[in-house]
C-alpha cells in the first residue's frame, strides 16, 4: 500500500462519513421537535386515560428513582382531590420500566400504565397487557406482591416472565406507591427527595 | 453467485425467497430472528422492517458501488445500513407515532443483522440498480416469508393464540415461546422446508 492509497482511503471514509452524519443531522433536526412534541402529547393522554374521572391533573413534584428523574401529579375534580398519578422505573430484566401509577385519595391502586420499556418481545412485554395491569386495581401497599399461583389477592406473576412482573409490581408500582404515602400523606405534599436503597 | 447478466429479475427475485432464503437456507441471521419470533405479530412487523431496510440499503449501495474503496467497503456499508435505520426510525417516530410504539424496538434491532450485510457485500457492491432492487425485494420478502412462518408456528403452538387472539384455551408448550424452543421451531421448520423443496427439485427432474 503506497502513501495515496492511504490518502485515497483516507479521503472517501471521511467524505461518506461527513455526508451521512449530515443526512442524520438534517433528519434529526427535522423529525426532534415533532418526536418531542408526540411524546408530550403521548404523557398528557396518558395522564387522562389513567384518571379519566379527574377535571385537572396538575404536576405536584419531582423525584427519583434508580437514578432516574420521576414526576408525580394530583387530580383534582372539582377543586376536590380525587387521587394521585406518580411516575416511576421498576429495573426489570433487560431495560428499566417506565411506568405511571394511578392512585387513589385512599393510595389503593386504581390504574397503572406501562409507557415504555426494554423487556424481552413476547415474554416481558406481556406486562403491557390488559390481563396483566387489570390485576393492580384496588391493591393497596401491602397487596403489591408477585405470587407465582394463581391469585386474586395479590398479583400473579406472567408465567416466563417473572422478573418483568416483579419489576413493575414489586419495584415500580411498590415504591412509587410507598414515596406517595410518605410525601403526600405524612410530609404534607412537597418535593423531598427520595431515597432509594 | 447468481450471474446479474444471465439471470432475470423474477429469478432474482425469487432466488432471495427459496433457493436463498435467508434463515431456512442460509442459516443467517438466527439470533435476533429467534428473539422476536415467539408471536405472530412480533414476526410480521419484524419481516416488514428487514424488507424495507434491505431494499433501501441495496439500492443505495449498488449506487455508489463505483466510488467505495475496497479496502473499506465494510465501514460504509455499515453507515448505510445504520444510517437507514436511524433515519427510518426518526422519520417513524415523528409521523406516525402509534405505528413507531409498536415497531421501534425491531427497526433499531436491524443494525445488527448479518443477513442485510451479507447482501450488500455479496450481491449489490456487484451489481447495478436494478437487479439489487430485485435482489433485495425477493431477500426481505423470503425473510418476512420464514418469520411469518416461525412466528406463526410459535404462538400458535406455544401460546394457543394468534395475533395475540386466543385460538385454544390452554398454552400446549409452554417451550416453544421461550429462546430454547426457538430453537426447535427454528430446526424443524428448516428441515420441513428443506425436504419440501428436496422433494420438489427431484419432481421437476424427473418429469423432464
């Protein structure tokens, strides 16, 4: 290989490289705005098919979770508070899930929703299924807890994909369930930071 | 390797689906088919996506096939191929939002496959347009083809279920949805289409 082979090659990587990061730069540019906008939407629909009986859901604080940064929500129906939205990360088998928790002003259960996640296709992503979220209606704190039997008092974990399910129940749903009790009920509302052993 | 000059494009085309197929016959591309293909819907929009991704990635590489140095061929292939992706998946998340939910996880899994390289070193940095077009037609379809098959295989026998809707009341093996089990799918509906084709290729012998 002589000296403008080298260059010869040299030249064409950058060139191809040059011309395809800007190909991305220009699509990204384009499609960003209109991808955040989709997910903002995607949040406040969200929000309103897990509490569809609330007039105003308002942002009440943020917190973490795994590292994560986490929103929590009241819902208010009538300048009277109806429940809770919370938002928090169960770390399950391949991916950390994000998952919004509808509460009631009783802290049971009433919805949760799985926004997105990383789990194995066709065993993990089962916790996106009706069957599966059904299950979480009405349990309180000390019912969030995966049995492989069959079970309606608590929750019966997808059969191959019991890491998934205990992610979101036992991690997810459990700690942003118990970070709500403690802020709301016993802090009197506010952003305190939640620590997260 | 198939001689662009003597061969049409039906053949080409046809070439990617039986006599090429990518996982019965080349045996390409197995892990992620595996991963995906323990239910109908998963196989189907996988297939969808290597199709559209293959066709895009030959075109373009038989386009520029002329000013690529061979020394690093393999560096911009893999641009292509990864730039199509992102820009697929950008473009699928910004105007069709629901479709993306579904489908974002397979398109972003796509850089990763050696079929979709393999293609475009073997066939199209040789060949002009028009037959990598073909090419890469009868390529996505054959794999949209054997994923159809597997996932369809899989649900059903696994699960009891088909696109998700409950066909029988029980999961008759349970195995056939977890990776081992790919596996199996994988081994018998290879060598069912093998002695298909077998079977066929000595018919079309002896009746001449």
């Amino acid at each position: 290989m002589t000296g403008r082979d080298i260059l010869k090659i040299t030249v064409t990587l950058v060139v191809f490289y040059v011309i395809g990061g800007f190909i991305l730069a220009f699509v990204y540019a384009k499609a960003s705005p209109m991808i955040y906008r989709n997910n903002e939407e995607a949040e406040k629909r969200a929000l309103k098919g897990l509490m569809p009986q609330a007039e105003d859901i308002s942002k009440l604080g943020d917190w973490s979770i795994h590292d994560k940064h986490a929103k929590y929500f009241i819902a208010k129906k009538g300048g009277e508070t109806v429940g809770y939205i919370i938002q928090s990360f169960g770390k399950g088998y391949s991916s950390y899930i994000n998952t919004f928790i509808a509460v009631d002003k009783d802290f049971k259960v009433q919805k949760i929703n799985i926004l997105s996640h990383g789990e194995t296709p066709g065993l993990g992503d089962e916790i996106e299924a009706d069957s599966f979220r059904n299950q979480f209606r009405d349990k309180d704190l000390e019912h969030l807890k995966v049995l492989k039997t069959e079970t309606k008092e608590y929750i019966q974990a997808i059969s191959g994909a019991t890491i998934s399910s205990r992610a979101v129940t036992e991690d997810a749903v459990k700690n942003g369930v118990a970070f709500l009790i403690k802020t709301v009920k016993e802090g009197g509302g506010g952003d305190v930071k939640h620590e997260h052993n | 390797m198939s001689n662009t000059s003597t061969t049409s494009l039906k053949e080409l085309f046809l070439n990617g689906i039986i006599k090429e197929n990518t996982i019965f016959k080349l045996a390409l591309s197995l892990c992620p088919s595996i991963a995906v293909t323990n239910n109908l819907k998963n196989g189907v929009f996988m297939g969808l996506a290597v199709l559209f991704v293959q066709f895009m990635v030959n075109i373009t590489i038989s386009l520029i096939r002329k000013v690529i140095h061979p020394k690093v061929r393999l560096p911009i292939f893999m641009l292509v191929i990864s730039g199509w992706v992102t820009v697929t998946s950008m473009v699928m998340a910004a105007f069709v939002p629901d479709v993306y939910a579904k489908v974002g996880l397979y398109i972003q899994l796509i850089v990763a496959f050696a079929s979709i390289l393999a293609r475009a070193e073997m066939f199209a940095s040789k060949s002009s347009v028009l037959p990598s077009m073909a090419d890469g037609l009868g390529m996505g379809v054959g794999f949209l083809f054997a994923l159809t098959v597997i996932s369809f295989f899989r649900e059903l026998v696994g699960k009891g279920s088909l696109w998700g809707m409950q066909i029988v009341d029980t999961k008759p093996l349970l195995i056939m949805i977890l990776p081992a089990g790919g596996f199996f799918a994988v081994g018998i509906l290879m060598a069912a289409f093998n002695w298909i084709d077998s079977r066929y290729r000595k018919g079309a012998a002896s009746s001449r």
